[in-house]
C-alpha cells in the first residue's frame, strides 16, 4: 500500500465486474492475463510498455466490455503504469504487493521457478479467491498527493545534503582542516562560496583583510566578533600538508561535490516554500500544524501520513501496525516472543519516529514518559517508539474527531486519571 492514496474494500466488484485481470509489468513489456467472468474464459497476452500502445489495449477493454467494471491486479503500488491505469474510470486496480505474489507462488512451486505469464495468471487466481483480502486503490485529492510527492522527495534531498556534507568533511580534514572549524555549519551557501573561492589554506592567508571582510557582509555576516575571531584564525593557521599529490585531487573532488551542494540548498529551499503554500491551505492544518514539534517540516509529513479520508482508518491500532510502530508478538506452543514490525513503508515509520523525539522539546508528558522509559532500561530507539506508539493513539483521536491536540487538556485528563507523569504537576 503507499501513503499517496487510499485503498478500500470493494465488495460490490464482485456483481459487478466483468473480467479480472492480472499483469505482470516491466520496463520493456508487460504480460497479462484476463479472465472473462461470464465466459469462464483465459487469455494471455503481451504488450509494450508505450503510452500510445496500453491506451489502445485499455480502449480496447471498453469496447469489449461496454465500459463496465474491470478489475485489475498488479504488483505496482505507484508507478507509470498505475498513473496511466487510474484515469480510466471503469477500471478498478487492485495494488498486491510483490511479496505476497511470492510467497502464494512459492506455495505451489516449491523450487521457486518464476515467470512472467505465470505471475500475471496468480495475481488473476489472487483477485478471483482473495479480493475480500485486497484493497481497491482509491486516489487521494490532488492536493494531497502533490503534497505527499513533495514531502517524501525533500527528504530525500535532505539525505543528499548530509551525504554531501560528510563526503566532503571527511576530505578538507585530509588537507584543509581549518575552514571546518571557521564555519560550524557546512550546509550553507556561505561555507560552499567560501570553499570555492578560497579552497586551500594558502589562497585563503593570501587574500587581504578587507577582502575577507568584504566576502563576509556579502553573505550577510554582520557580527564583528565572528569576523574578527575568522580573520584570526586564517592568519594563524599552519597548512597541513603541500604535497601536490594529496592536495589537488582532494581540492577538484571537493569543489565537484561543492557545486552539487549549491545547486542542492536553494532547491530544497523551493521544495520548502511550495510544502509550506499546500499546507497552509489545507482544511487540516491547525490540527497537525498545533502538534508539539511537529513544525513546518514534520506536521506536512503527517497531514499526508493520515490522509483526509476519515474512513481510512478503523482505529488507531490500524495505522500502528501499518506504519511498523506496534510490535509484533509470534507463539507457538513452547515459546512465545515479540519483535518490531520488518515489513512496513519506511517513510511513515520514520515520520513518527523523528516526530515522537521531536516532541520531547515541547511537550510536558512525552519527555516525562520517555525519561520514564530510559528508567526502566529501555535504549533510547525503543523509548522512541514507545512514545511514538502513544502520540499515534493520541493523533488518531483527534484527526478522527477533527480537533486540534490541546497539551494542557491532556495533561488535566492525565492528571485525573492519576498518571505517574504528572503526579507532579501543580495543582
């Protein structure tokens, strides 16, 4: 399942769809099956992954079928192909994922032999005997789509920013150390700039004073003691190493991988701006936006984490188990042992994970109950989640209810039912 849509049980397909279809997709072709319900008839067929040609395929279906409902199973949860298949209205797709296609092959062909028509055919057996067990994709709104792209892309440019910033930190500590310790922070245009005008040591002492404080207001350093205490340091500073050898192959990797991060930081700066625009318009945003430290980062993240379909969610327990937040507990008749989830969309996991640590800064009870956690002997990524597991209870009642969380509310609720959290709390 993917955190861009929702998925529903369908139970009416059953009296209402015509064929069931299986297909088995790639980046060259795709296999399919279609079984003709009325006919209790089977086909295969192969046909290329073009635009031009699966419109023709699907416009063929309508015509064969008088545009009634056709049901389609596919291991694709996101993707070109399920982006071309949802805008045709008659089609109901069925996202199953890979694993359980595996795993019911696996079932009947033990030496695990694997081929595409013969995937395509299962997914058609899964739709026909376990469509009470799937889940019908539903497209969410537009607007929260867009923002779930958005979101799930800036965290990954995130990661790309870190991982520009080590790789290059670990190289300036080979020949060029100092300028580590001019600029604490290295994801900043005026580190890259710096870097890139002055890449050794050498050319840095070499420029004049009123040079470097002229570089320094340029990019908005306005205090005189960080301008100063820098304008020491260049001064003072003694060159690690000269060798050629070691000095210009670190100084052209460095300067690539500054290029990068310049390009990098006013995008992610862009992705920030239009998260900020789509949130702010969205009928939910007080209620994730009045979450403690949740901020302008982490609340956009759960607004598309919980959708707007209130329907989605029986209760909280669904979206613990969904997200890899509530433990697993296996037994058997000698042992019985409890594990975390191993199987989940990580993205969402790691939504409540950062936001859960987040909140230990601004919320009373959630840094109250993880010190309670550590007391007990739990290592800091287990307190985590179990306060995780409890902000998503809390969440869940108010995103269903639709009312904005209230930290002194609950903690008077705390209070009454006499929670050790705020035994201490005045009165």
């Amino acid at each position: 399942m993917d955190i861009t849509n929702s998925f529903q049980k369908n139970p009416s397909i059953e009296t209402e769809a015509v064929a069931y279809i299986g297909i088995d997709w790639s980046d060259k072709k795709h296999d399919i099956c279609i079984y003709d319900i009325a006919l209790k008839t089977q086909e295969f067929l192969i046909i290329e992954n073009r635009p031009e040609v699966i419109h023709e395929w699907v416009e063929g279906l309508r015509q064969r079928y008088g545009g009634r409902r056709v049901a389609i199973g596919l291991e694709q949860k996101r993707g070109p192909l399920i982006y071309t298949l949802c805008k045709y209205d008659f089609l109901v797709i069925y996202p199953i994922n890979p694993r359980t296609v595996a795993k019911y092959r696996q079932a009947f062909t033990p030496s695990r032999a694997k081929d595409d028509p013969t995937d395509a055919d299962l997914l058609v057996e899964l739709l026909r005997k376990h469509r009470d067990k799937l889940r019908a994709w539903e497209p969410s709104s537009i607007e929260i789509r867009k923002l779930t792209q958005l979101v799930e892309s800036r965290r990954n440019l995130v990661a790309e920013k870190v991982r520009l910033t080590n790789r290059i930190t670990a190289v300036l500590k080979n020949y060029y150390p100092q300028v580590l310790e001019w600029f604490e922070d290295k994801d900043t245009q005026v580190f890259c700039e710096f870097v890139e005008r002055y890449p050794t040591l050498g050319s840095a002492q070499a420029a004049s004073d009123d040079e470097l404080k002229l570089f320094f207001k340029t990019h908005h350093v306005v205090r005189k003691t960080a301008i100063t205490r820098r304008l020491n340091q260049i001064q003072t500073s003694q060159v690690l190493t000269t060798d050629e050898g070691v000095v210009e192959p670190m100084q052209l990797l460095v300067q690539t991988w500054i290029l990068q991060l310049k390009v990098l930081l006013p995008s992610i700066q862009a992705f920030d701006q239009r998260i900020k625009t789509l949130f702010e318009a969205h009928a939910d945003v007080e209620l994730f936006a009045a979450l403690p430290g949740a901020g302008p980062y982490l609340a956009p993240r759960l607004l598309v984490t919980f959708g707007e379909d209130r329907s989605r969610y029986e209760s909280s327990q669904e979206i613990l188990r969904y997200a890899g937040i509530a433990p697993v507990k296996e037994k058997s008749v000698k042992k019985e042992w409890i594990h975390w989830r191993w199987r989940c969309p990580k993205f969402l996991r790691q939504t409540f994970v950062e936001w859960a640590n987040q909140s230990r800064q601004f919320s009373f009870w959630a840094s109250a109950f993880y010190e309670q956690q550590r007391r007990v002997g739990k290592t800091h990524p287990k307190a985590i989640r179990a306060l995780a597991f409890k902000w998503i209870r809390i969440l869940f009642r108010c995103w269903k209810d639709r009312t904005p969380y209230d930290e002194a509310r609950y903690l008077m609720t705390l209070k009454k039912k006499g929670s050790p959290l705020v035994k201490n709390l005045a009165n």
